[in-house]
C-alpha cells in the first residue's frame, strides 16, 4: 500500500529531480527500496520452494514440525526483522514526498502506446481525373492551406467553417471533391464524411448520415430526438480532427445551424505543424534529437500533448547542468513508466556495443523485469513487444534490415547511464573505483 501511494508521485519525481538535487535524492532512495523489496521477496520465494522441495523428499518432515511449533525457523527470524527495517524506510519516504510537496500524477501526459493508423473513409462518389478539371488549381491550394492552417475558429468557434457559395453549376462540388480527396486531407483529418443534403437542411437526418458515413456499422438511436445522436457524434470526434463535407446546403436558418453544431466543438483544433516547428527549433539541428522526439510526438498527435511537451520545465534545464540534451531526457520522460526501466537496464553496455535483441530480452528475463507483465503471452513475445516499442521510438537503430544485431547512440547511452545513476556501474580494469552502496548493476567496458 505504501509503494502503491508512493508511485502515484512518480511523473511529478522525474520531472522535478533535474531542477530539485533533494528530489533526485528521494528518487534515488525510492528505487534502493524497490530493490531491497524485490530482493527480500525472492528470498521468501526461494526458501518457500526449498521447503516444498524438503517435505517432498522427506514427508515426515512436515509430522515433526507439528511437535516443534514453539521453535522459531532461523529463515523467520532474521527475515523478520528485515522486512520491518523496510517499512519503516518506506514510511520515512513517506513523510519526505510531503515535504518535498510531490504531487499524485494523472497520467494523462503519458503516452499508452503507439496507436493504430486510423482508417479514412472516402466520398461515396465517382473518383475525379483531375486532369480533366482546369482553372480551379489554385482554388484548391487556397481551401487546403485554410483547412491545415494553424488557426483556429476564426469565426469567433473552435470549428472553422468555410462556405462555397454561388448559383448552380458553377463548380462548387467539384472544387470540393478535389479538395477532399487530396492526400494530404486524408493523410491531416482522423475523421472524414460527405453528406449530401440535398433538401430541406434536418439536423436530425444530417447527424445520422454524418454517423453511418464515419462508421457504417454504428447503431443509431431510432428517436427522431438530436440529443441521442448529437451525444454519439460527440463521442466520435471528441479530441479528433475532422473535414465534414455538407453539399447542397441551401438553408440560411441560424437556429438549425447553431442546434447542429454542437457536438463539432469537441473536435481538436489543427495547430500541430506550428507547435512541431516550434519543438524542432529546440532541438538544436541534432538529427537524432529530431528524430527520437519525433517518435514521441507521433505517439498522440494531438495539440494538447505537443503543446504539453513544448512548454515542459525540462527544456528550461540547460546541457551543462545535467550533460543531457533536453530534447532526449524528453523521450525517456514520456516513455510509459513500466517501459523506463527495461531502457535504463541497457546503461550496463559499453557505447558502440554491438547489442542482441534475443540477448538483451534473456537479460531483461533474468532480471525478473519481465515477471511483472500481467499476460498470457510467452516471456519472450513480451520481450518482443518492448524491444520493438523501444526501436519505434528510436532507441535502438538496426544494423541490418530484418537483422537480430543493434547499436545505441552514444548520447542515448549517456541518457540510460544518467537514468540508471549510482545503481550501475561500469568496471574499468585500469583504476580503482568508488562503488556505492546502491550499486545494483556493473559491467565490464570490454567489447
């Protein structure tokens, strides 16, 4: 219950230990309990199987103890008094997370995971050769640097709202289809749909036909009701970036309008090219920086979370301060909390090692990292799973294509060492060291 409390701190630890040395200290402190507790529990884990193994071998082991209730096993007795020690260290961290003012962590800046390519549905209409259409190039780029322009609602609404007006048979829905199938409208917008009104603009019937062209297997509600289905809507885009198409809208009713509009404003507003420049121009013209925060951002390309990064207090850090460039110290901060550890392990190699993926997950398995995921799956295909999200991330760069052989960067090797801190060291056979205490880890610098 303690260790539980104390984890929820952990996201505001992280972030502060490069600004506050006593914070760094108490997360030091916090991982040398970690790892007392995992050392005291597979001892217990040990001697429960070497009594299961003795009652095994000799049954009437187990009939002895039964008269002998009163003698203290010597493994009881000086466990005892160990795991006491332990929480009392743990109530003390306790008391010094107060002090320290550390704050319970919402998660929310934590990426889950890469998620998957989101499909686009495309017009239910007869594709367009744009060869055949002519005077109307220019009018397109205009609608589509509007449409992936940063800013937002400049009709005072988060939605920006763009109308093609004109008499009939001027143009407008052809001007529209090129501009909607476009690849970089497919490649921007989550969310896609054309509706065609075609008669007396319905709120009702334009929400259902939005609904089943974003997802054809939806259930609509069966009331003629907006609320049900404006509420599904919301639901739908909440957070996305959409493109709706709405053709033929001849009614000028404010009142229908503003009733229909509703469940757009829970969309999210197209500001991430500017905020991706932005966080490109921090990062100094250093190409791995660029690409390993790019990683990171492609995880939850949402303006929230960029912008979240963007003004994170680890930027204001300078080099000189913690020998880390910020924009990688970044992408160990966003890494999932349970994922952060199997990439400090990696401290234990030399720079320009030659590292096995197969030998690295055989690591991380003897380590007892793996232990913890709660799976169906082979200890080996969790491996798997964590290597690849590690290299997606660029962590790992291949040295061949489809190969099992890896290299990491010498300053993301200086960012596992200064994760890993005084739990890993690296012995050099040419001096003497000062190990600490703490010391989990050590590795020769031997090729």
């Amino acid at each position: 219950m303690t260790l539980n409390s104390l984890n929820k701190v952990i996201e505001d630890a992280e972030e502060r230990q490069y600004r506050d040395p006593s914070v760094k200290r108490w997360l030091d402190e916090l991982k040398d309990a970690v790892f007392q507790a995992e050392d005291l529990l597979l001892e217990i884990a040990t001697e429960a199987s070497r009594r299961k193994l003795q009652l095994q071998l000799h049954p009437n082991i187990g009939k002895l103890r039964n008269y002998s209730t009163s003698i203290v096993n010597p493994f009881e007795k000086q466990i005892e008094p160990r795991m006491q020690t332990l929480v009392d260290y743990l109530d003390c961290l306790t008391k010094k997370r107060k002090q320290l003012g550390l704050k319970d962590g919402s998660g929310a800046l934590t990426p889950a995971g890469v998620k998957g390519k989101v499909f686009k549905r495309l017009p239910e209409l007869s594709l367009i050769n744009e060869a055949d259409i002519f005077g109307r190039g220019s009018d397109k780029e205009k609608l589509i640097n509007i449409l992936m322009s940063p800013s937002e609602g400049g009709n005072g609404s988060p939605v920006d709202v763009i109308a093609i007006v004109s008499m009939g048979g001027m143009g407008k829905t052809t001007l529209t289809r090129l501009v909607y199938e476009d690849k970089r409208m497919i490649d921007e917008f989550q969310h896609r749909a054309w509706v065609c009104i075609f008669e007396e603009f319905d709120p009702v019937q334009a929400t259902k036909a939005i609904l089943k062209s974003l997802d054809s297997k939806i259930e609509l509600e069966q009331s003629d009701d907006l609320n049900p289905h404006q509420r599904q809507l919301k639901d739908k885009l909440k957070d996305k970036k959409f493109f709706m198409v709405l053709d033929d809208v001849w009614n000028r009713n404010h009142a229908i309008w503003d009733a229909f509009r509703t469940p757009f404003n829970y969309g999210a507003p197209g500001k991430l090219e500017s905020i991706g420049r932005t966080i490109v121009g921090k990062c100094g013209g250093l190409p791995l920086a660029i690409k390993t925060l790019g990683s990171l951002l492609g995880t939850k390309p949402t303006p929230q979370y960029w912008d979240a990064i963007l003004k994170g207090d680890i930027w204001s850090l300078s080099e000189d301060e913690s020998n880390i460039i910020p924009s990688l110290r970044l992408n160990y901060h966003y890494l999932p909390y349970d994922i952060k550890r199997y990439f400090a392990f990696c401290s234990i190699f030399p720079k320009d090692y030659l590292i096995k993926k197969d030998v690295l997950i055989q690591l991380w398995m003897a380590e007892g990292l793996l232990h913890y995921a709660h799976t169906s799956k082979s200890f080996e295909e969790v491996g798997n799973e964590i290597f690849n999200d590690l290299q997606s991330r660029s962590f790992f760069e291949p040295l061949e294509k489809n190969g099992n052989c890896f290299m990491m960067h010498d300053l993301l090797n200086d960012l596992a060492k200064s994760m890993m801190g005084e739990f890993c060291v690296q012995l050099d056979a040419g001096r003497v060291q000062e190990i600490s205490t703490k010391a989990r880890y050590f590795s020769s610098r031997g090729k």
